[in-house]
C-alpha cells in the first residue's frame, strides 16, 4: 500500500506541473496579443498624408481612403488665396469670397455676374479662373485697407464731437437705436443696483471734493 501510493503521487506531480506551464504559457499568449493590439496606430501612416499616394499598408497600421487634392508643381493645395486671404476650398465661391472682409453676399453675387462665371466649388477652379477672380477682387476695398478706412472715419467724427462722434465715445449705437433693453455688446455686462448706486454716491463725493478744492 505504501508503495502504491508513492507511485500514485509520482504519476500526479508531473501532470499538474505540465498543466502549469500550459497556463503561465496561454496568459503569455494572451498578454502580447494584447499589447500587440494596443500599439496599433490609429491613424494613417505620414507617407500616406504628405505624398497622397496610397502604398502598401503595412498589417498592423491602418488606411483611410484620402481625396487627392489639387497639386500645382507636386504640392498639394488644400486652400485658395485671394485677396490676402485663405478661402475655403470645399464651398461654392459665392460663400467662400464671404470669408474676405469686405466682400459680402450681394457683392460676391455681383462677382460672379460680372465675371459671367459658374457657382462651382472653390478646389474645382482652374487657374486662370483664380486669376480673373482675384483681379475683380483686387477692384474693391477689402481687408486692411477697408479697416484702415472705417477707423479713420470713426476718429474723424470724434475729433469734431458731432452727435454719432460723441455716441462712438460713449461706446453707445448711433444710428438711432433703442438703449433701454439691447445694446448689451456695447454697454458690457449688467450691473446691480447696489453697484449703480455705490458708483452714484462716489461720483457725487467726487465731484464735492473738486469743488471745494476749486473754492480754497
């Protein structure tokens, strides 16, 4: 009996020390491909960006297909300029111009009526279609020029002190509009009652010292 049973614990150590490795090796298995799994790019590969060519992915990287954009000399252009500014390139062209400041709706209908030119997509222009167009936006007043223009009107109506020029001080709308309710870009944030009235009783303390100051 004794006999029997040092066999039987012989014949059972080797196959729960087998079962053991058969783990520890199944989680080694399980842990990389997880890892594997984890370091798998998101996003596609810088070759695929910068060249627009669509190579080989490799099997652990992943491809999203890419819209080849206009190339002029190799580069890819993914905007319009015109006027000094980037346009939008996947908008029509009347509302694309819009992002110009100075050219809104009307004028960018007006464009392209005098251009006698089609309402197509900005990316799908030619290039001497961008040229005419930036010549007949080159005839306006856009941009910095226009910007220059309106704030010298602005100091010029102050310097005189006429009625829209003293309203532009004020930092109030002068074109006849309500100020009871609206105007709150201009006037700022509310203020309390209790702050108005604080703001009250130090203006009139204020104005009591200068006069007796001015009377010594």
């Amino acid at each position: 009996m004794h006999y029997a049973s040092e066999r039987i614990s012989q014949s059972s150590t080797p196959s729960s020390s087998s079962t053991h490795k058969l783990i520890t090796l199944t989680s080694h298995a399980v842990l990389t491909k997880m890892a594997q799994t984890l370091a798998m790019p998101l996003a596609p590969s810088l070759s695929v960006i910068c060249n627009g060519r669509n190579p080989n992915p490799l099997s652990n990287s992943l491809s999203f297909p890419l819209r080849n954009p206009n190339k002029v000399g190799g580069l890819s252009i993914k905007c319009v300029r015109v006027g000094g500014v980037e346009i939008p390139n996947n908008k029509r062209v009347e509302f694309s111009l819009q992002y110009v400041h100075g050219i809104g709706r009307t004028r960018a209908r007006t464009i392209l009526i005098d251009l006698n030119m089609e309402n197509k997509i900005t990316k799908d222009l030619s290039e001497e279609e961008l040229t005419i167009i930036r010549d007949e936006v080159s005839k306006y007043m856009i941009e910095g020029d226009l910007r220059r223009f309106n704030a010298l009107n602005i100091r010029r109506l102050k310097e005189i002190q006429c009625y829209r020029g003293i309203r532009h001080i004020q930092g109030l709308p002068c074109r006849g509009q309500r100020t009871k309710n609206n105007t709150r870009t201009l006037k700022g944030k509310r203020v309390t009652v209790a702050g108005k009235k604080k703001a009250e009783i130090n203006e009139i303390r204020e104005t009591k010292l200068s006069r007796k100051e001015n009377k010594d």
